[in-house]
C-alpha cells in the first residue's frame, strides 16, 4: 500500500471505455492538480478502469489508468462520472460496496447516481442526477428519495451531483467538508469558477442568460455583496439597477435561478460560513456581521440552507476557541 503524503487523503476516479472526459476532467482538476499554493498536498488522485486495456473517451481520445478496481480498495473518495448507459458491470458494484462498507467516501456527477443505485448504495436515501434523467431513475429504483431540481445531495458518505458542472459545485463542496471554506475557494479561484453554490439551486434556468447588457445584474448581485451587513431591501437592489421592483424581480429570476430575498439569504449563510471557520467571534456577533440581526435568525437560516447548526460547522471547520 502507498504511503499517504502528508495526510493527503485518497481519491480514485473510475473509468471506462466511452468515458465523458468532461465529467472526469472535473475530478481531475479538483483532486489531482498540484496545488503549490498549499504547504502539503490535498489530495493523492488515481484512475481506476474497469475494463482491461486502452480505453476509448467520447471523443475518440484514447486512456491508460492508473490500474484496476482494486486502487478502490484503498480509496477515501470514490468519484464515478457519468455512465455510459444502463447497466454496470457487477464487479463494478461489488467494489463500490467494499469501499463504502469500509468507511469509503462516494461521489457521482450526473448519470454516475445510475451505477450508485444499480449497486444498491442509495437505497433509502436522497439524490439527484441530471433533470432529464430523473424520471427514468424513478421509476427504475422506486427505493431511492430522487430529487430533481438541486445541484447536489449530501448524504454523509455519499454524495450525488446534477448534470456535467454541477460535478464541480459536489466537488468544491467535498472539499469544503474536508479542508474547511478558504481552501475550496482558493481552489475555485485557481479554476476560475465562482467559489460554491448550495446544493439547492436550481439545477437550470428557464430563461438562457445571454451576452452583458445594461440589464445584466451582475454590479448589482456585487453591490449587494458588499453591504451583506446592512439592511438590503428588494426595492434597494432594483433601484440599483435602474429597475421597477416588478421588472427586477422578473430580471432577477431569469438571470439567478432564484428569487433576490432567497439569494440574500444564501449569501449571508455563505458569509457566515467563513466567519465561522476563521474566527472566533461568537454567534451575535457574526449574525449582525452578516446582516441577520441575531444569532436566533443565523441559527435558523443556517439550518435550512446546510442543515446543520452553526455551533457544530464551527466545531469540523472552525477554531476551536470559536464562542457559541
């Protein structure tokens, strides 16, 4: 067995024959670049094929891996792209099941929830996978909780993504949970991508966002980001863009996915977050840094947009001093 670098934990990566390289492109460029801006490595990054021999990409590129399944064997993380059609191979399962009974993490980006469920690993649990796939996966595995419109779900030891870049927002939130949000973030500013967006958001927007006009909200969404702390109204921000309240609201729907009072809410959440994790103020004083006004509106906020209590994401991210 390799030794760990550093603590650096192990990520594998399956692949296939007509393997999406996007999707494991997305793996690749989260857990396998070096990242000389850390003092140590993140993370140690292995191919695994499940079929021997070279093997073909969409596209025609052709792969060599790292080895076969048994590099699962000694995974922390288990990422599984999109599948390439209905049925996976059983010893792909079999291996996907050793690794989550022995403590493995598993990670699928778009159709990858497919191989997940077809290895009975989400049976009672939430996911998602591509909008366009879910009926079908409905009514395949009746045993799993699918959820169509979110980005990703957060099970615990398993973690399902919608469609394609969806993958990168399960990814940045992987490591967010494994090395706190300054890390994900500084990742993300090295793939140019914004820093991380909840697992709730819409996984498509009805309405395309086309080139910059003087409609695009972009100067506002940054204004607002800058004054999280002060009292913002709806009508604030739809004046800022030279907007009546109605037109903004329609604009803002388009252009975000969600409405302006429930990014509001997400940015602070968001704001909050890092507050947390790289000081130790208590709760009060991090809701009025945020613009909640009390620690009883954080608390609440917090729950419903991660889930957990503020106290106990300080408590795996944060200081230890942090105050409650």
């Amino acid at each position: 067995m390799e030794p760990k670098l550093d603590g650096a934990r192990s990520v594998v990566c399956v692949a296939y024959d007509d393997l999406s390289l996007f999707e494991a492109g997305i793996a690749s460029e989260v857990f396998g670049l070096e990242r000389p801006e850390f003092e140590h490595p993140l993370y140690r990054f292995r191919v695994a094929q499940i079929e021997p021999g070279m093997l073909r990409s969409r596209g025609g590129l052709q792969l060599r891996a790292d080895g076969g399944l048994g590099l699962l064997n000694r995974a922390d993380l288990v990422i599984v792209p999109g599948w390439r059609g209905t049925d996976a191979p059983e010893a792909l399962q079999r291996a996907l099941r050793r690794a989550h009974a022995r403590g493995a993490q598993l990670l699928s980006i778009c159709t990858g929830a497919f191989v997940l469920a077809e290895a009975g690993l989400l049976d009672g649990l939430e996911a998602t996978t591509h909008w366009r796939y879910v009926p079908a996966f409905r009514e395949r595995f009746p045993k799993v909780a699918w959820i169509a419109d979110v980005l990703y779900v957060d099970t615990g030891s398993i973690v399902t993504s919608a469609g394609s870049a969806a993958g990168i927002d399960a990814c940045l939130h992987v490591v967010r949970r494994h090395h706190g949000s300054a890390v994900a973030n500084l990742v993300a500013r090295t793939m140019v991508t914004p820093p991380h967006r909840q697992a709730g958001q819409a996984q498509f927007i009805p309405m395309p966002v086309g080139p910059a006009t003087r409609s695009s909200l972009g100067p506002v969404l940054d204004w607002a980001r800058a004054r999280l702390d002060k009292p913002l109204r709806v009508g604030d921000m739809a004046g800022r863009a030279a907007m009546s309240e109605r037109n903004f609201l329609r604009h803002f729907s388009a252009q975000v996915g969600i409405g302006p009072k429930e990014w509001l809410r997400r940015e602070r959440v968001a704001a909050a977050q890092a507050l947390l994790e790289r000081s130790s103020q208590r709760l009060e004083a991090v809701a009025q840094a945020v613009g909640f006004g009390s620690a009883a509106a954080l608390r609440a906020a917090f729950r419903q947009t991660i889930g957990v209590p503020p106290t106990l994401h300080r408590r795996q991210f944060g200081s230890r001093e942090g105050g409650r």
